[in-house]
C-alpha cells in the first residue's frame, strides 16, 4: 500500500477531501521524522513505537579491497509494532 493508497481509503472512510487528508498525512509524517531527528522517540498507543536505536561502534571487512574498516557509533530509526497489533497481524495472515 502507497502513500497514495493511504490518503485514499482515509478518504474513502471518513468522506473527508482527499486534499486535506493527504495534507495531514504528509504532516504527520514530517513531525514523526522531525521528532526522530532530535533523538525523541515517538509513541501511539495500540499501534506501535517510533524509535530511535543507537548502533554501536564495530569493526567491518570490505571484501574487495581485503581490507578492515572502523564503522562510528551511529543511531537508525526504528518501528516496534504493539503487542496488540503483532497479535492481530499473526492472527489475521492468509496462508
């Protein structure tokens, strides 16, 4: 499903323009991404975690060259589903 597809059903559901839905999509998305820049985690109870993990220092090999390369410390974002919306994933995955 696209961004697209998103603001469509939305739409579709709440009979809300498709402009002001895509303009609050988009918004949403822009401050959970802001908020992650500055290091805060973001949390929406009963759906999940946007958060950002720190990565440790290591030490790596690039194989072509033969040679050993020191990657830094470094922070990801990163998405925790809720224990409800895990559960109802597995419950509900058409094999």
């Amino acid at each position: 499903m696209t961004k697209a597809d998103i603001v469509n059903e939305i739409a579709r559901n709440t009979g809300i323009e498709k402009l002001t839905v895509q303009t609050t999509v988009e918004t949403f998305m822009d401050t959970v991404k802001d908020c992650m820049v500055k290091g805060n985690n973001v949390y929406l109870r009963g759906f999940g975690s946007f958060i950002v993990k720190k990565r440790a220092k290591k030490t790596a090999r690039n194989i072509s060259k033969n040679t050993t390369i020191i990657i830094p410390a470094h922070n990801i974002p990163a998405f925790k589903p809720a224990k409800s919306f895990i559960t109802d994933v597995k419950n509900n995955v058409k094999k």
